[in-house]
C-alpha cells in the first residue's frame, strides 16, 4: 500500500521538487528543493532513502495536497506537474475529482507511475491529464517494483 507523489514546478528556471508520501492520509517526506548540478545527486540519495510504507493509499488526498503546494508556491511555475507513483488502489471516483480540482487549479499535467502488479492502470488512466492518456504529459507508466521505480525516477533527475 501506499504511494508516493513528485510534484515538480520551475523556480527561476530551475525544477522544484516535493516528495509526498500518501498512504491514510498525504505526508511531505521532501521539503521543495531547486535540483541543480550541485545538489542532484543530495537530492537522488535522499529520494532512494525514502522508505515504503504499508498500509492503504489515498491518491485523492496526494493530488489535493501536491496540487496545493505547487499553486501556492512563488514564483509561479511555468509548467506545473504532478507525479503519482502508486503500488495499490484507490478510490477511483475520489481520485478522479481529485484531478479535476487539480487541474482547475493550474495544474498543467498530471502523469502517473503504477508499481507491480498492484496497481489499478485503469485509475491511473482516468487521473492523468491532458487526456487522452499517453505521449509525453498525461502518461502512465508501469514499472515492476520498487527497484526499478526508484532508480528510473532519479534516472529523471539526472
């Protein structure tokens, strides 16, 4: 169970990173931080250092929350995305509006990760945005665990 959320926007041309874990609720387990050449690999090994937890995921409650701390952070971001990685499931109708209030907001794109075998692709398909799903934004990617996942999302970084 549980998920994590990337939510990136550009700071002064640079990209902004959170890292919030949703599991019962929405935690931010990384405080935002520019990824620079200085700090990128800091930021990797903090990232990998993030540990699974188990329990139920609450993707609403994780878009809700990413989507706030992009909309509220200054300067504005160009381009505002939301990342949802997920091992489970989640309430689909709950998470679906979350998106729409997501993109309301300004979210620009909203992508998603599914882990394993666990993961509901069709939740994952009716979350992200713009739809249809696919392409480069509004994506949906599967990966086999949790290996993999962390070393392709700090491949991202680099």
């Amino acid at each position: 169970g549980g998920g994590e959320e990337w939510d990136v926007g550009a700071g002064d041309g640079g990209v902004v990173v959170w890292v919030t874990r949703c599991d019962s609720g929405a935690d931010v387990e990384l405080d935002a931080v520019v990824i620079n050449e200085d700090n990128v690999t800091q930021v990797g090994n903090a990232i990998r250092a993030i540990r699974k937890r188990g329990g139920g995921t609450s993707i609403h409650s994780c878009i809700d929350r990413a989507s706030d701390l992009i909309t509220e952070a200054t300067p504005a971001a160009p381009l505002r995305v939301i990342d949802v990685s997920t091992d489970g499931q989640s309430n689909q109708a709950q998470a679906v509006a979350a998106s729409e209030r997501a993109q309301q907001a300004g979210i620009s794109v909203l992508n998603a990760i599914g882990v394993g075998s666990g993961a509901n692709e069709t939740l994952l398909s009716n979350i992200v945005f713009p739809q249809p799903a696919g392409g480069e934004r509004g994506f949906v990617l599967t990966v086999d665990g949790y290996e993999a996942y962390m070393e392709g999302i700090a491949g991202k970084m680099y």
